[in-house]
C-alpha cells in the first residue's frame, strides 16, 4: 500500500467472518433478494473491473440486510498489493446506505463509512487499500439507482515512480503523427467503432457489463504506450444525460504525452498525474484525446466512464 486515502475514520470494526447456521441461511435468502456477496480477486492480469448495487442503474430492490449483499475485492499478485475504488454513482434515500470498508496490513489498519444520500457531486475521493468491501444495505420500502464504483490494482512502485530515459527532445518532429484514429463510444445504443484497427480496439476500451459504462485506456496499457500516437475517444449518451469520469491510473512522459478531455471544444481536463476527484460533464458529448510523442512512453492512463442520469 503507497498511501492512505483520507476519508472518515470511524474506528476499527471486526468483521464477523464466523458462520452460524442463522447466518447461512440469511445468506441463502439475501441471494435471492440481490445476488449475494461475491468475492472478486485483483490478479496482474484481471486487475480492473465495475462493481454496483443490484439492478443499477435501475433502483436497487428493498429489504437488503446489512452485509449480505456486495463485494470483497482482494489482491492476490506477486506484483500487486492494493485496489483502488472510484465511485461514479451513488444514490440512496433515509434507510439505505452504502457501506465501504478499507483494510490495510502493516501495519494492520481498517476503516469504514457509510454513505447515504445524493452524493453525485461530492463523491468519495479515489480510496486505496491492501482489500475493500462493499455493501449496499435497503429497509423495506423506497430506493433510488444505488452505486457504480470502479476498481483497479495499484500498479508496481516500478510502474509508477520508475525513471524514465529522455531522449532529446531538441528540433521538429514532436506531433508530427500522420493519423489520428477516432474512436466512436455511444452508450445509449452500446456501438463502439473505430477509424483504426478493430482487432486493436479492445486494448483501448474495455466496456462494462452494463453499456452504459466502461474503460477507456491507452493502447496496452498497463503496458507502456506507443510512441506517435493521437487518439480521441468521442463519447455520446442519451439526450438529458451526462458523463461521469474517474480517472484511476495516469503515467505519462512529462510535458510531451498527455490526455486532454474536452466538452463543446472547452477542455475539462488537461491530464498530467491521479486526479482524485469526479469529472462531470455538463451534457451528453465528450471528448477524451490522448497524445504521445516520438519518444519515451510510460503506463499512460486508465479512466472509467459512465453516462449518468440524474
Ligand atoms: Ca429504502
Ligand atoms: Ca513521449
């Protein structure tokens, strides 16, 4: 674990992991209710995903009991030890919450918070942890849309902080890429094409189980980015709709790669580093362009989209 996300401590709680029969059988049936608790492990090679309440982005059903119902993300990686958790939606009303659960090893430190409400537009910063848990929890009447949260692996110190080679940087020749692919996203028919190569468009977006959400990424990545590249990812939603974006990993060469995501011509977001916080949009169209230059690249960036309906 790199760092400690500041969010709310509320104290260590234990989580009950013994099995009564009592228990079982509230399981059994909350499996009905809402799908169970699934356990999903973070491996180098399966290390990024979506997870959300039942039935998102349509309202999460009613009698959900505490704990029965969510997400262990775990981490088992030679070359990995932490998840983060980026949320993009997350709506409950009185007597719901969504519980998130933070854990580190050494040393051993566990946190927890519960969120109910409309936090569309003050989501929980980006967290970190060695494992997370997340729950959503219903009384018997009245819901909203619940939660969608992406996770990724932290990548490797090396991946992150590890020195880059500068070629030199002197005379013309920086931008001077001949094509610029275009890759058309649109989540409300679920059509993804490209200017470029089909057979590379999957190590560029990732869609979601939903087509309303997905990843976009830099071509490889968490492999390094190849030099000379223009990519503008043009997301389209629903009319009335907007986009939520969380970016989860960003490494680029400093000054000459970067990610621009722009809205009506006006840049958003010029993309250098993590940016921790929610990125809205104010329609339904956005622009995400990835440039690099003719030398020296780096993990480039993972960012999770969704259209969102307010
Ligand atoms: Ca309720
Ligand atoms: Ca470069």
């Amino acid at each position: 674990m790199k760092y400690l996300a500041i969010i709310f401590c509320l104290g260590s709680a234990v989580i009950a992991t013994a099995f009564s029969s009592e228990s079982l059988a509230r399981n059994a049936e909350s499996r009905e209710v809402c799908g169970g608790k699934e356990e999903i492990v973070l491996t180098e090679v399966a290390d990024h995903g979506f997870i959300s309440s039942p039935g998102y982005p349509n309202n999460y059903p009613n009698s959900v009991p505490p704990g029965d119902c969510g997400y262990d993300l775990v981490v088992r990686g030679t070359e990995i030890d932490s998840v983060r958790l980026g949320f993009l939606q997350l709506r409950t009303i009185t007597g719901d919450y969504v519980q998130v659960e933070l854990r580190d090893n050494e040393p051993a430190q566990e946190w927890f918070d519960q969120y109910t409400g409309t936090f569309d537009l003050f989501l929980p910063e980006l967290t970190a942890a060695n494992d997370a848990t997340v729950f959503l929890q219903s009384d018997e009447a009245g819901g909203d849309r619940g939660y969608l949260a992406a996770y990724a692996a932290e990548l490797p110190y090396d991946f992150l902080h590890g020195e880059i080679e500068v070629d030199n940087k002197s005379g013309p020749g920086i931008y001077e890429t001949s094509f610029t692919e275009v890759i058309n996203i649109n989540t409300e028919t679920g059509e993804i094409t490209t200017s470029g190569d089909v057979n590379e468009l999957h190590a560029k977006v990732q869609p979601g189980a939903s087509k309303t959400y997905g990843f976009i990424s830099s071509p490889n990545h968490p492999g390094f980015y190849p030099n000379n590249e223009n990519i503008v990812f043009n997301l389209s939603g629903p009319a009335g709709s907007k986009f939520a974006l969380r970016v989860l990993r960003a490494k680029f060469e400093p000054n000459y790669d970067y990610v621009i995501v722009s809205e009506n011509g006006s840049t958003l977001l010029t993309l250098t580093g993590l940016r921790s916080k929610i990125l809205y949009s104010d329609t339904n169209e956005v622009a995400v362009n990835f440039r690099s230059d003719f030398s020296n690249s780096h993990s480039g960036f993972l960012i999770a989209y969704a259209t969102v309906q307010t």
